[in-house]
C-alpha cells in the first residue's frame, strides 16, 4: 500500500461491479429519455430522418441540451472503467454518487430534474426505468 501524501486507493472489484451496474442502469434510463424527446421533438419539428441526423440533433439542438449532463456522467463512468491506468477510487466513488444525484425528479429542482419529473410523468417507458433504476440503489 502507497503511503505517500495524497496517495488514493485503487478501485476494488466491487466498486468496479457497481459503476459498471450503474452505467448499465443510466443507459437504459437515457435510452428511454432519448427516445421519449426525439417522440416529442418530430412531433413539433417533423421527421428527423437518420441516425447519423438523429445524432447532430440531439448533440447540437437546445430540445436535448438538458441531457448533456446525464450523458457526460455515462461517458466518464465509462472511461473510468476502461481507463488502463489504476485512477483513485474516491473518483469512482464520486461518479456513483453524482449519478445518484442526478436521477431525481425534482419539481424545483435544476433544469435536469425538472425535466426528468416531466419525462417520467409523460412516458411509461421512462417511468419505467426510473423505477429499474431506483431498484440498482
């Protein structure tokens, strides 16, 4: 064991299992999010066409931009737990709890929660997996 200042643990397998249930977790709830406001946005704006088109929009139109964070913290779990080199397991502890954060529906909460309490008032299917992914916790 390191005992030089500042020196962090590396992750243990068990936390590695639980960043790696938790980013499937996220997934499917993004999955579901994603598709409940492409439903929402070709019903205002029409047809978005193909995937490669359902990309830039969802990238680059303000309909999606409350996703973004939620898709930033899929990203760095994953990289987390694809990262080559050893990173501190107080990182992977912090993105599990940012991750708990996150996933609350909030009536006054940012514009994520808001939005989030929207979509899973709107959509079985995000319902749904809200509720899945309360199960995870």
């Amino acid at each position: 064991m390191n005992t030089q200042p500042g020196a962090s643990a590396k992750p243990t397998p068990e936390l590695l299992a639980r960043l790696n249930q938790t980013h499937a977790a996220l997934l499917h709830v993004h999955k579901a999010l994603l598709d409940h406001e492409r439903e929402r946005f070709e019903a205002k704006h029409g047809s978005i066409g193909t995937p490669a088109d359902v990309l830039q929009v969802v990238i680059k139109d303000p309909w999606f931009a409350w996703l973004r964070p939620m898709t930033t913290l899929i990203t760095e779990i994953d990289e987390f737990v694809s990262s080559k080199e050893p990173l501190p397991a107080a990182d992977g502890e912090a993105l599990l709890a940012a991750a708990k954060r996150m996933l609350v529906p909030a009536e006054n909460g940012d514009l994520f929660g808001q939005n989030y309490l929207r979509t899973i008032q709107e959509s079985p299917d995000v319902a749904l997996a809200h509720a899945e992914w309360k199960r995870t916790l």
